[in-house]
C-alpha cells in the first residue's frame, strides 16, 4: 500500500512541475507551448549565416549580441513542411541543456501568440498513439477553449548528438 501511495505522490508531482506559464507560438496553424523559463528571449527574423554539412533543420547561426547562436526551424525539425518567413515569423532563444552545460538555440516559428497561465488541471498526458513513435518531447496537452495547445519539453525536442552538434557549430 505505501508503495502504491509514493506512487501516486510521484505522479501528482510529475503533473504540478507541468503547471505554469508557457509561451504560445504557431507552427503550421498547430499551438504549441514552451515553459517561460526555458525562454531568454524573442527575436524578429534576421540574416542567419548557414553553416554546411548540418542537418536541413538547422537554419544555421546568428550573432546576438555579440554572442553566436544556433538556429534551427521547428517546422523541419517536426517534419512539417517549409514555409516562407514573413514578417511575424519569430526567433525565440532558449536555453537548453547540453553534455557541457547549457546552450542557447534559437528556435525560427511561424507566430508568437500569447504567455498562458496553465493550471495542473487543464494538462492531459501525451496520449498513447499505440504505435512506437518518439513523443518524449511533448511535456503534455493543454486544453484550452477552442482546442489543444501541445506542450514541449525544449530539452527532448533534439536528441543528445544534435545538441553536441549544435554545440560545436555555435
């Protein structure tokens, strides 16, 4: 019985450490959501210097301030189809953890919306797809009025050795 309750207690835990404030941008007419703290800042589009022999998502390297930064499309990065950057597409940097240390990439989406306060209650599990396909990096479904807003976890978005790629190419 105690250990069907610290079950439980771990997995209540595991839902609360969801709630909070997320960052909500469109890809292809889809919602998505990023943890706000994950999130140093949001950028408009600018030159971004390709870098050869990268995978095609990875639009490749900006100069902010002084600072290079990889860039990659999450549009290619989620197999969805190209689109043209106009003038609301957006670069949004977060930080994520690499094998030496924390790295900012920058992440190209089509639209920023809004910061959304989401409760523990609206946040569903990433539900089974019954086949073996990779959905650690969805962090869960907000449901919102309206929809489904997908949650990421920036951190699974790219394997380990895309991130060691990253590292070496910023």
């Amino acid at each position: 019985m105690r250990k069907v309750t610290e079950t439980v207690d771990q997995a209540v835990k595991a839902m609360g450490d969801k709630e909070g404030k997320y960052l909500t941008f469109t890809l292809a007419e889809e919602e998505y959501g990023i943890g706000i703290l994950k999130i140093k800042e949001i950028i408009g589009m600018m030159a971004i210097t390709p870098v050869p022999r990268t995978p095609q998502f990875v639009k490749g390297v900006v100069n902010l301030r002084g600072k290079v930064i990889p860039v990659i499309d999450l549009r290619l990065r989620f197999g969805l189809k190209a689109s043209d950057y106009t003038d609301r597409t957006c670069i949004i940097v977060v930080e994520i953890g690499g094998e030496s240390g924390n790295i900012m990439v920058g992440a190209v989406v089509d639209t920023v919306s809004e910061v959304l306060n989401i409760k523990t209650g609206d946040i569903e599990d990433t539900p089974a797809f019954g086949t073996k396909l990779d959905t650690d990096y969805i962090l869960g479904m907000a449901k919102m009025e309206g929809g489904v807003k997908i949650l990421l976890d920036i951190d699974k978005v790219l394997k380990s050795e895309e991130i060691t790629l990253l590292e070496r190419t910023a």
